[in-house]
C-alpha cells in the first residue's frame, strides 16, 4: 500500500507510538527497531500484512504468551471513513 504506511513518532516516556494503518509489519519492525524497540507481534504473514489488517481480524502472533494479541497491543484507534466522517475507540488503560 502506499498511504497511510508511517510510523509517524514513538515517544520515549511511555513507549507509545503513533502509527498508520497501512503499515506492513516488516516495515513496522524495521522503523521500530531503528528506534531501539520492539513491537512483539509476529503473525505469520507480518512480512505482507498490515497493522489495519491485524486489527480487523484480531490477528495473533508467534509471541502472543509474551507479548499478547493486537487487541491488547493496541491503545487506541482513529478511523476515518470514506465520507469524512471519524471516530475513534476509547483509550485501553
């Protein structure tokens, strides 16, 4: 894909980071790991599939003991839809 494929900041206090959808889980592992981080989630086609994926079909990595599934990687979702419209989950604590 080619929008929406950014790790666009990780922030240092908390280990947070702000990424896009479109992002494919090698290119995801390779700008984390630039950063000095992990990100634990390695279903088996990571190298193809993309975070957005991952989080419509609550996908399941090889590291899932260690690291959980991507529901309870992930914080927070932003979507916005074809007509404009967003919304977004609310924060998991």
């Amino acid at each position: 894909t080619r929008c929406l494929n950014r790790l666009l900041w990780v922030n240092e206090e908390d280990g947070l980071a702000l990424v896009e959808a479109g992002i494919t889980g090698k290119t995801l592992t390779a700008s984390l790991a630039k950063r000095g981080y992990t990100m634990g989630h390695v279903p088996d086609s990571y190298e193809f599939s993309t975070l957005g994926g991952w989080i419509a079909t609550k996908a399941s990595g090889m590291k899932r003991s260690q690291y959980g599934n991507i529901e309870e990687i992930v914080k927070k979702v932003n979507v916005v839809v074809a007509g404009g419209g967003a919304g977004g989950s609310e924060e998991r604590r």
